[in-house]
C-alpha cells in the first residue's frame, strides 16, 4: 500500500528528502517517473501502465506535499518503514487505502525503478 498525504499537512517539507524513490513534491510541482530514478524514455510499470520517464506529470496536489502512488514503495529496499511517516511531525504520512500492494509487489517496483 502507498503513503498518503493527508490534508493536515503543515507543508513542512520534512518528508521530501526523506524519500529514498523521490516520490514526494511540494504541492503545485509537476513530477517525473525519472526523477530519483534509473528510469528513462519510454516505459511500462509494473502495474501495465505505460509512460514516458522524462515527461512532466501534473501535480497531483496544488495545495499540500504529495505522493506519487507509482513511484511509493513505502521505502521497502531501503528501511524497515516508511521514512515519511517516521519524520512527519503532525503524523499525516498514512497508508493510502486506494492503492493497496503486497510486499512482493512493492520489491517489485523498487527493483524496476532502481537498477541496484
């Protein structure tokens, strides 16, 4: 399951560096499959979606920081949780119900975006 920002963000900005899939954006800021990533030019996710790496994505927030469901992997291949949540001080890092995944389909989205 991806992490959520709820709207009880202060917009502190201590979640952003945190993220080891650079997966979090301050509200407004377009995102790229590619930032952070090993990704580029033209892909197909583990999920069957297709995209292309290097093209700007539209916020999903114009408001608040938020998390790219795609690119979250509740930091599975990096720490034991979710660094978000961990440095969140009003604690609205949360599991996202509406995007629920198996530890072995986030291993899978971590290795396909990063190639370790």
């Amino acid at each position: 399951m991806a992490i959520i920002i709820t709207d009880e963000c202060i917009n502190c900005g201590a979640c952003e560096p945190e993220c080891p899939n650079t997966a979090i954006y301050e509200g407004a800021d377009d995102w790229r499959y590619a930032d952070g990533t090993d990704l580029s030019g033209d892909i197909v996710l583990p999920n069957g979606k297709a995209a292309s790496a290097n093209e700007a994505q539209e916020p999903l927030s114009d408001e608040i920081y938020y998390i790219v469901p795609d690119k979250c992997t509740e930091c599975v291949g990096f720490h034991d949780e979710p660094q978000c949540a961990a440095v969140c001080p009003v604690d609205c890092c949360v599991p996202d119900p509406a995007n629920e995944e198996t530890r072995e389909q986030l291993v899978s989205k971590q290795k396909f975006m990063h190639n370790d």
